[in-house]
C-alpha cells in the first residue's frame, strides 16, 4: 500500500550503521550549538546589566571643608549602575548654594551627606567680623560655636549698656578685663564665613590671627566688639 511504502522510507537506520553515526553526530552538533548560544545570550545580558550607567554628580575639582559650592564646581558624570547608591544624586542644582560639610576630592561623586545648606542669618541677629586668635583650622561656614575673651570679664552680667547712679548720672558699666578668667562673649555664634590667616596681623600672644564672620543677637555683638579691642578672642566649638 501507498502507507507503508511512505513509512518504509522514513525507517530509522539500523544501530552501527554509516547513517545512523551521521545522525546522532548531527543532533550532538545542534545541541552544543544551543547551548552556545544560551552562554552567549546569558554572557550579553551580565555585561549589559555591568556597564549599564546612570547620571551622578560629582566634584570638578577639590572642595574644601566650608566652601559654598558654585556652579562651576560641581559637574555630572555617568556611573555605573551598580556602583550608584542611594545617597548620590544626579542634580546639580541640589548641591550649588550648600556648603561642603567635609573637603570633597575632584571627580568624587557629592553625596547628600557632604553637603549642607548655607547658613541664613537668624532673625533679631546681626553679623560682625572678628579677629581669632585661635587657631581652628576646622572652622567652617554653618557652625555654631562660643566666643570667649582670653582676658576674662570682670562683670558676670556682661552688661555693655550705660546705666546710672542714685543721682541720675550716667555711669559706664562696660565689661572689664582681667586676666582672672575667660568671659564667654557669644553663647551661641554662628559661622557665615571663615577668611584665610593672615600672617602679617598677630596677636598679642604671637599667634596669627584670622577673621570671620559670625551671626549673634544685638548684646552678643556688642560685647565682642569691645572685647576685640582689649585682646584675644577665642572660638570654642559648641
């Protein structure tokens, strides 16, 4: 019949046999060819996910500890996937206007962390430059520390304002120095900004002194100015 002599053509070959050798070589073949191309496709999709990159910003150039970021400071790069974490970002516009918290390395990425929002003048206070003696190299734009005169104050009241005596007479009730204590001028001063040492004005202890400026109520300030002219001022940080 038409069946069986369709079948007989499509007999599979006897064991040992030439062709029964060729066909199983064949299907060997093809199954290391599968395989092959499985590795391969599964090799693309791990380089794929290795290299892929994300935007981050990062830091043109080195940026010390105090300094307000510009513009020009900071620049966005891309990272690789992997290597981005949650605390980097890709916003310029984030980080200008901040000051750096710690000093930032050029072409390390900026995480939120370094960085902090200038500082804003406190309502009620106001700013007044001072000459340091102290030497802190720390100091930086946004802290908050204590202004103490090395001379001590005489008056715990730290009163500057004139006041009078039992005839009406106006008496000067102004802090005065000794060297007894220290006299914590500011209980609370905060740092808008930190000028470079300058080496030729000293102290009259022999140290160099720096100036910076600093937010304080009205008194605060008052009471530094007139200390400053008597002698050293100190930064203690809070």
């Amino acid at each position: 019949m038409v069946t069986f002599s369709i079948l007989s053509k499509f007999r599979i070959p006897p064991a040992g046999s030439l062709r029964r050798r060729r066909a199983s070589f064949a299907a060997r073949r093809l199954t290391a060819a599968l395989c092959a191309g499985l590795a391969l496709l599964f090799a693309i999709e791990a380089v794929v996910s290795q290299t892929g990159t994300a935007p981050v910003a990062v830091a043109a150039r080195p940026i010390a500890r105090g300094e307000i970021i510009g513009a020009d400071d900071v620049e966005v790069v891309r990272f690789p996937v992997v290597a981005v974490t949650a605390s980097m970002t890709d916003s310029i516009d984030e980080l200008i206007g901040n000051v750096a918290y710690i000093d930032i390395g050029g072409g390390d990425p900026v995480l939120t962390s370094m960085t902090r929002a200038a500082p804003l003048v406190p309502p009620g206070n106001t700013v007044v430059e001072v000459r340091l003696a102290s030497a802190l190299d720390e100091l930086a734009t946004g802290d908050r520390v204590k202004l103490v005169s090395a001379l001590g104050c005489a008056d715990d009241g730290h009163s500057s304002d004139g006041g009078s005596n039992e005839n009406g007479t106006q008496t000067d009730t102004s802090p005065s120095y000794g060297a007894a204590a220290t006299c914590v001028l500011a209980d609370d001063a905060l740092v808008m900004g930190v000028n470079e040492a300058d080496p030729d004005a000293e102290s009259g202890y022999g140290t160099v002194q720096r100036k910076a400026s600093f937010a304080m109520p009205a008194d605060a300030a008052i009471r530094v100015m007139q200390s400053q002219e008597a002698g050293a001022i100190v930064a203690v940080m809070r």
